[in-house]
C-alpha cells in the first residue's frame, strides 16, 4: 500500500466536493434525508466549510492524500511560528481503518518534532478519529461539549 500526497490543484475540486459532501452525510445522518432536500444542504455544507477555512486559515496548505496514486482525502495543515494545525483532514468513508490518517499524522508528527512546534487540532468528541488522535500521543487541552481541542508535543507520548 502506498500512501502519499500531492498539493490540491483546482481539477480536485469535484472530488473535495464529493468528499466534503460524503463525510457531512455521515456526521449530519443525511444519507436518509429525501434527495431533493439531502442534495441542498450538502451543497450548502460543502460551501460553508470550503469558505470557513479560506476566511480562518488564508494560508493553509490543501493536499489530496492518496492511496496507491487515487485520491482518498484531503489534509488542510497551517502553520505559524508558534503551531502547527490539522485544519482538516477527511477521508472517504471505503479509505477509513486503512493507515491512511495515522500516516498524515505521523508525518506532521515528525515535522513539529524537527521545528519544535506542538501540532494542534480540534475533533468531534463523537467522531473516531478522536481515539486515533489519544493513541497517536494527542492529550486534550480543553474543547466544549462538542469538541475537544487537542495538542501533542514532542517527546509527551
């Protein structure tokens, strides 16, 4: 298995849609909503978040992680002297339980280790990849009732 990523180049974007658009179904339980209502939303969801993340993180890098030379997601990172932030990263829902998550994250593991950077993100309490996040070292440094925020640093596994 070959994991790998390439900088998003604007032809992914039917496939960041498609993305964006499978991952809110699963979180919202929309694959059940009527179609004519399910397509709508998603549509607006998949806006909302492309926008969000342009406006908060105007510098984040986007990249398509692959499996084996396909797209299978897609990691936004953006990094600052003080940080750097897994803005976002998806997956489709056939690529999950595959390495593909831990991989990105180990390698961002490996960049804030040789700057010195913690690595921080923000997850749903509810969502998986939180207890990924646990056993890959992250410790949570607050959040709400929604969200944890989360941080490894260097040498704190």
């Amino acid at each position: 298995m070959q994991i790998s990523r390439r900088p998003l180049t604007v032809d992914d974007e039917p496939f960041i849609k498609r993305l964006i658009e499978e991952v809110v179904a699963d979180e919202l339980g929309a694959r059940q909503w009527p179609d004519a209502v399910r397509g709508k939303l998603l549509d607006i969801q998949y806006r909302a978040r492309r926008a969000g993340y342009r406006d908060a993180f105007p510098g984040a890098t986007e990249e398509i992680v692959q499996h084996d030379g396909e797209a299978a997601g897609w990691l936004v990172t953006a990094r600052d002297a003080e940080s750097i932030r897994v803005v976002d990263i998806a997956l489709l829902p056939q690529e999950r339980g595959q390495g593909l998550g831990t991989a990105c994250i180990r390698d961002l593991q490996a960049e804030a280790e040789r700057t010195a950077r913690p690595l921080r993100l923000s997850v749903v309490r509810f969502n998986a990849a939180a207890r990924l996040y646990e056993r890959l070292g992250f410790r949570v440094t607050g959040g709400d009732e929604i969200r944890y925020a989360m941080e490894w640093r260097t040498g704190a596994e």
